[in-house]
C-alpha cells in the first residue's frame, strides 16, 4: 500500500475514533445516576401490544434522545411515560423505586394503561417535581404522606385508579397546589383543608369520602370544585359563600344538610349540580340568576319557586317540597323555546298559568305530573316521574297545614 493509501487509512481510522468518542460522550453527558435511574425505570415497564413508545430507548444512545425524556444539561427534567396520542395502548409495568434518583425531575406523567402496584415513596424525594399526574392506570395502595414534601407541586393528578386509604393531610398544606384531581379511586376519611392560596381545582368525585366540610377548608380562588357521589355530611352555606370565583359546583349523591345559600346563584358558575343530598329551606337568588344549568332535584327544599330562576335554561326542581304558583315568567320563556329543561315533577305546586292549546317548542322538555293540580297541558316526562298525575289530596292538605 502506497503513502498516500496509508494516509487515507489513517484518516479514516480517526474517523472512526472520532465517531466512536462522539457517541460515547453522547452517552456519558447524561448524569450518571439519571442513566442508572432511566435503566432501571425502563426494565420495569413495557409496552403493550399495539404500543412501541419504548423503540427509541436504546441505552447505547443518548438518552435525552428518548421518547419522553427531556434534559436540561446533564440532567432529566422530564419524563413523559407512554404515547400521549388518543387510543394508544399505553404502557404496563409496575413504576420502578429509582425514579426518585432523578433529582432534577420537575413533571412526571403517565398515560393511560396498565400500571400496577404502589406509587413509590420514592417520589417524595424529587423537591423540584411540579407536576405529577399518573392517570387511568391501576395504581393501588395509599397516596404516600411523604409527597406532602413535594413544596414546589402544581398539579397532583391520580384520577381513575384503585387508590385506598385517607387523603394525607400534608397534601392539604402544599403551598404552590392549583389542581387536586383523585376523582374515581376509592379513597375513605374526610376532605383535608387546602391551604394555598392559588388552589383553582378539586376534583375527588367518585370516592367513599365521609365527614363533614369546615367553612375555611377550601381557599377563595377555587373555580371548579367536584366532591359528587361521597357521603359527605354537614352544611356547605358559609363555606360555599366564600367560594365566589366557582364557574363549575357539583356537590350532587352526597348528604349534604342546611340550606343553599343565596350568594351561590350569582357566582359565574355555568353548571350547578345539588341534586340528590339533604339540603332544606327556600331558594331565594337575589337577582336574575345566569346559569345555564342548575340541578337541585331530590332534595328537601320548600316554598315557591322564585321568578328569578326562570332565566335558566335547564332547570331541575323535581323531588322537593316547593308550593305554590309556577310563576309567570317560565312560562313565557318556555314558549319562547328560552327554557329547554323544566322539571317540576314531584312537589307541592298548585298551578301554573298555561293554556291547554299551548304549544311548547320540540327543543323544551316540561314535567308537572305529581303535584297538588291536574297538569293543564300533557307533556312527556322521563320514566322516573311515575305515571301518576297528581299527588293525593290528603297529602297536599297535610302539608298546606
């Protein structure tokens, strides 16, 4: 081989030095503890059939490289679990201890699919973390006391797993939290008080929750507030009075007691669902209410229907103790087609002022059966309402008496 062939060779042999050391310092920028954490995180986990979100975590590459992995300098910041696009198989596994090496991890989230076992204690040692939401998966166990030390977390989202035990308490005392979503697990105890100040969202419907509210257990910025299908108890008036930057309320198949208060109706809350508790009193809005959906059925309210509700466009009041005249205005507005839902089944009403010829538009649904009056038109109502027309005279003179 002449010169100039040796020359070429050794080029090309510094080449492939050089190839080989960018692709070893690709590896070996990454801190090593995070490389150990991503090893031992990915041994733990797999994909399901259909899923291939582990393809790109080939450990021979640079792991800031990998599918939901992402690195500030030499460090995860990082770690999006599974393909977050809609229908995605997702991922299995249990979640591997050495995740609470990634010590500069600042958002942890897992989609959807079958994740099993204990949320790790482990996570409590990730002090940057502030975001953590590991949703629709099969978590079980209890929510770890110790992520009470997570000062910097925004969001704590676990919804829709198989969570037990009490909600911790150090959870309630997180300065930064704006959202709490555990919603759909099947968490027990009371409802802890939250104490930041920047709270906008509690969703923890669907639990065995018990107990009762105290009036300063929920700060002022709160805008979406979800306690429905619990079995929580007391009255919520002073605590709901606070509460006035809520746009969404459902407190609905609890036990709640005492009346509703009046504040409540001028919130700007576009859907307030009571229904289905042990709230009493009369519902008395001051002023023109502007909610688009209000459900308050089956509870134990009494007196007449206030006109300022007839400005609601799906109205729910079936199942209570209300008396007297519908008033005017709903009817106007219902025949105005304004009003698509007005259920006033099941009360103590003794009238309304509507033309038997009256034609009600197809895009409003009105029910009267089951009242101290024969309904003066015929309308369909749901199954629940029962076929009876009218209430029995003796019970409505009973409760005029």
């Amino acid at each position: 081989m002449g010169k100039q062939g040796r020359r070429r060779m050794g080029s090309y042999a510094l080449f492939l030095i050089a190839l080989f050391l960018c692709k070893f310092l690709a590896v070996a920028i990454l801190d090593p503890l995070d490389f150990l954490a991503l090893q031992s995180i990915r041994k733990s986990l797999h994909d399901l059939p259909g899923s291939n979100f582990f393809a790109s975590w080939d450990f021979t590459s640079d792991p800031c490289n990998f599918a939901g992995v992402y690195c500030d300098s030499d460090k995860v910041i990082a770690l999006n679990l599974g393909d977050p696009r809609a229908g995605s198989p997702g991922l299995t596994g249990r979640i591997d201890p050495a995740i609470g090496k990634l010590s500069a991890l600042a958002e942890l989230s897992i989609v959807p699919g079958r994740i099993y076992g204990s949320l790790p204690q482990s996570v409590s040692q990730l002090k940057d973390l502030r975001f953590l939401a590991i949703s629709r998966n099969f978590i079980s166990g209890d929510i770890p006391a110790t992520l009470g030390q997570l000062r910097s977390l925004k969001t704590l989202d676990l919804s829709y797993n198989l969570l037990t035990g009490e909600i911790p308490r150090s959870i309630g005392t997180l300065p930064e939290l704006t959202n709490v979503i555990l919603c759909h697990n099947h968490l027990s105890g009371s409802v802890p008080p939250f104490l930041s100040q920047v709270l906008t969202r509690v969703d923890l419907k669907h639990n065995a929750l018990t107990g009762s509210l105290a009036p300063d257990s929920l700060p002022p910025s709160l805008q979406s507030l979800s306690l429905a299908w619990n079995q929580l108890t007391g009255p919520v008036d002073r605590l709901l009075s606070r509460l006035d930057q809520l746009n969404y309320l459902d407190l609905s198949l609890n036990q709640f007691t005492g009346p509703i208060p009046s504040q409540l109706f001028s919130f700007p809350i576009t859907n307030l669902q009571l229904e289905r508790n042990l709230f009493t009193g009369s519902v008395q809005p001051a002023d023109q209410v502007t909610i688009s959906t209000i459900d308050l059925s089956h509870n134990r309210l009494w007196g007449q229907i206030s006109p300022m509700l007839s400005t609601v466009q799906n109205l729910y009041l079936n199942n209570n103790r209300f008396n007297g005249q519908v008033p005017a205005s709903f009817v106007d507005r219902l025949l105005s087609g304004s009003i698509q839902i007005l259920y006033l089944q099941h009360n103590y009403l003794t009238g309304i002022e509507i033309k038997p010829t009256a034609e009600i538009p197809v895009s409003s649904s009105l029910c009267l059966q089951y009242n101290c009056m024969v309904p003066p038109v015929q309308t369909p109502c749901p199954l629940k309402a029962g076929n009876e027309k009218t209430r029995p005279t003796a019970q409505c003179n009973e409760w005029k008496g």
